[in-house]
C-alpha cells in the first residue's frame, strides 16, 4: 500500500508498478470511449458535445479518465501519460500509454519530456528483482 498524507501518495517502483494494471485498463477503456464519440462527428468537423456537463464529450470523458487516475494517487497528464510520485520526494515515475511497466522516471520540477530511464543501479530497481 502506497504512504498516504494530506499532500499526495507516494510509492516505491514496486508499489507504482502494481498499480499499472489498473492505470492501463482505465486508460484503454477512455481512449475506446474517446473514439467511439469521435465517430462520426469528426469526419463531418464536427464534435459531440455534452449539453449537461458544458463540454464536448471527448473532453468529458478525458475529465473523467484524470479522476479516475487521480483517485488511485497518481497524477494524470494530457496525452494519457501518468505521473506517480516515488518516495524519493525529488522523483517522478513516469507512464505512458503503450508501456507495460514503470520503466522511466524525471526530476520532480522537470516534466514529461525530460523522462529518462529509471537507472539499472538504483536501489528501488534492485527491490524490484
């Protein structure tokens, strides 16, 4: 179970990694959901649009997916990337949609595009051996 404050869970790569699945199967089923409003609306430039939330449904539902996520204590990104927060309080471990695993990791003031390799040598990598 992650460490839980006021602020924010945290987890160890092991802890981030068992939390995936869920991440990837909440993922899947919103970009299904995302396509599915899509069609046929944006072949005619068009989009759906959700009268009782005030936004078009796509956005809804990507909404929805970043509560989802963030109820797990993840961070969600645009673009279904995660951000979960390690017990380093200076790293970040980072997903994308596509990965099957926790496999890079940037800098808590860095963002997504400075992700790099959660180091071979780290001693959270080791645990999880």
């Amino acid at each position: 179970m992650p460490k839980q404050d006021q602020a924010a869970a945290t987890f160890t790569l092991a802890q981030a990694n068992s939390l995936l699945p869920q991440v990837i199967v909440l993922t899947e089923a919103a970009r299904e959901e995302i396509a599915a409003c899509r069609f046929p609306w944006h072949a005619l430039g068009l989009r759906k649009f959700r009268v009782t939330a005030d936004l078009p449904e796509e956005d809804y539902l990507l909404v929805q997916w970043a509560v989802a996520i963030a109820r797990l204590g993840a961070r969600p990104n645009g673009g279904f990337t995660v951000d979960i927060q390690s017990t380093d309080p200076e790293v970040v471990y980072c997903w994308q949609h596509g990965e099957d695993r926790i496999a890079h990791q940037h800098k808590a003031w860095e963002d997504f595009r400075q992700r790099r390799p959660v180091p071979e040598e780290s001693p959270e990598r080791q645990r999880e051996r």
